[in-house]
C-alpha cells in the first residue's frame, strides 16, 4: 500500500531510505542531546518531580528558541530533512 502511494506520488514527494541505525541522521538525537546535556549541567534531581520540572523547563526553553532547533538542520547529514 505505501509503495503504491509513494509511486503515485513520485514526481512530488522524494524519499530518503536510511540506515536502521544511525543516530546522526536522526534529528531526535539532537534535540536528546541537547536536553541531556542541559539536565546534566545543573543541580541533580534528588525526585521524580524535579527530573520532570528541568525536562519540561528545558523544553520550553527550547521552544521560544527556534534558531536553536534550526542549526539541527544545519548539520551536513541532515541536510535531507532540510
């Protein structure tokens, strides 16, 4: 079924196979990178709810900072997401 919907629309979509594992073709592994290491830089979280409140505060850091999320796309292997 996919392979058909992807031959239908060939001359419009382009496909980008890759490997089963490569993380540095995986734009998720940026963004985990970034949260460890701003999780790991500050206070240890002696409790459940405050691993969740530096996560969650990280995130919505990085929300209000686009141009940050956007040099994920900069990287020269993930020039095919860009």
């Amino acid at each position: 079924m996919v392979r058909g919907w992807l031959t239908t629309h060939a001359e419009t979509i382009a496909v980008f196979r890759l490997p089963s594992y490569a993380p540095e073709l995986n734009l998720d592994e940026y963004l985990n990178g970034d949260l460890k290491t701003d999780v790991h830089s500050g206070i240890p979280a002696r409790a459940p709810i405050a691993l969740v409140q530096t996560v969650l505060g990280n995130m919505r850091m990085l929300q209000s900072l686009p141009k940050r999320i956007r040099k994920y796309f900069d990287h020269p292997c993930n020039q095919y997401a860009a």
